[in-house]
C-alpha cells in the first residue's frame, strides 16, 4: 500500500460516494469547529490536525457523502459530552453536516438479520450493507475494516493510511 493506491481507491469510489465512521467523523466536526480540540478531547486525542486535513480532501473528493443513522447517533452522543459552546458548536457543524449528506439506512430488522450482526454489532452491519451497496467506509476499526477487507468490499482501513502518511516525512 502507498499514497498511489489510496488515490486509486478514492478515485474508484469518487462517484458512489463514502461513509466516515464515527471516530473519523468526530475528529471532521470537531476539527472544523476547532482544529487544536483534536487532540485534547479524550474521543479525538490519537488524532491530529494532519489527520484532518487528509479527512477534509478525503470529503471533498467525494461526489456523495452518506451517513448511516447509527454513526449520526453516536457522533451525536458522543459530542454531547463535550462542554459549553464546543457542545454546541459541534452540535450545530454536526447538524450542517446530516443535512448536507445523504442518509443510507436499513430497518432494524434487516439489520439484525445480516449474518456480521452478533459479530459487529447494529452501527458497523449498517456500514457493511452500505459497502455491499457499492459505497467507500473510511473507518480506523480493525475488525469492521478487516471483515470488508475479507468480503472484497470497499474500505479504507485509517489506520494503514496514516501509516503511510508518517512514511512520508
């Protein structure tokens, strides 16, 4: 894997567009809010603003960007832990960005219906019927990343794409 081949990843899925999983979606908000929060905030603190940065091209680059109900639901509890007018701030972006996005959802039933659910649970079973319906998850989730992997569906796993950024310093 190299900086090539995250680009032609991108480039395949450019056009049917990409889901960001929670953590990665809570360093974007947080990050357009207040870029030096990323790593004070105990959600956000592995990441950085060079983190962000590659998370805003990766959006940009994007023709569709979905949301799964469940990861709106987690970001949305997740940033309700943060205090003051950060809160309601990330709030607000969050808000701006489910508008902005297209939802992609699956009823609760199908859901607990799919063979990965009592292995990965309602949020990442979402993001897999999202990925067998052709879009991109951006995700630092081993097990999620690992399992689509497995499955030849589409995924970029962060964790390896940060590898290869720090190789380039």
């Amino acid at each position: 894997m190299n900086v090539q081949w995250i680009a032609d990843v991108v480039r395949r899925f450019q056009t049917a567009g990409a889901l960001l999983d929670t953590n990665l979606l809570l360093v974007y908000i947080l990050g357009s809010i207040n870029p030096l929060q990323i790593n004070r905030w105990k959600r956000t603190k592995p990441y950085g603003t060079k983190d962000l940065r590659f998370l805003v091209d990766f959006v940009s680059r994007m023709n569709a960007v979905f949301v799964a109900p469940g990861v709106a639901a987690e970001t949305s509890n997740f940033l309700g832990e943060l205090g003051g007018d950060l809160r309601r701030l990330t709030l607000e972006r969050l808000k701006s960005y489910l508008v902005e996005s297209r939802e992609i959802s699956f009823s609760c039933q199908a859901v607990a219906n799919l063979a990965e659910f009592p292995r990965l649970g309602f949020t990442d079973s979402t993001l897999c019927e999202a990925a067998r319906g052709g879009s991109l998850i951006l995700t630092d989730d081993f097990p999620l990343a690992n399992y689509l992997d497995s499955k030849n569906l589409g995924v970029l796993n962060y964790h390896h794409i940060r590898q290869i950024m720090a190789s380039m310093k």
